[in-house]
C-alpha cells in the first residue's frame, strides 16, 4: 500500500521541508522530509497507521489516520501554531 501525506498549516498552505513520521502498530516505521510542496509519498504501508510532522515555525502532529491512496487524493497533516512565545531580556543591574 502506498501513501501521499500533505502537511499544511492553518490555512492549508504546504509546509515546505517539514519532518515527517509514520507510526504503525509495532511503533515508528518510516520517516523522511516533505519535499517543496509539503508532500511525501510512503510506500509499504503497515495497517492502521498514524502519521505525524514536525515543522519548526509550524509546530508538530502525530495523530493523523493515514489513508492509502492516490497522489491526487493526499492524507493532510495540518499544523497550527496558535501560540506564541514573548521573551524579555534583563540584566542583572534591572
């Protein structure tokens, strides 16, 4: 069985270069990089896997059904980064 995954974000825009994981019944059973449109193709698929990416602007999934299929018809992990993280700096003098 063969696979495309698409990741996306919010507004399902591809992700260029994320990271992307597939996780069968016996755990971890593929990994690689999405290519510049945000897509992966996998083949060998285990039954009942889940698939997951990593982007660093993006954040991570790992819970998505994957279904085989198709490159016309992907199984899209869409990431959300809703949140953002504020720093302030100070010295030791205030």
């Amino acid at each position: 069985l063969e696979a495309t995954l698409e990741v996306v974000d919010g507004a399902g825009v591809p992700i260029p270069f994320a990271e992307v994981h597939l996780y069968g019944s016996n755990g971890w059973t593929w990994s690689g990089a999405a290519d510049a449109g945000g897509r992966a193709t996998v083949a060998g698929l285990p039954p009942s896997a889940l698939a997951g990416a990593i982007s660093p602007t993006h954040g991570m999934r790992f819970d998505v059904p994957v279904e085989p299929g198709p490159p016309s018809r992907p199984t899209r992990i869409e990431l959300r980064a809703d949140a953002s993280l504020h720093l302030a700096l100070t010295t030791s003098e205030g």
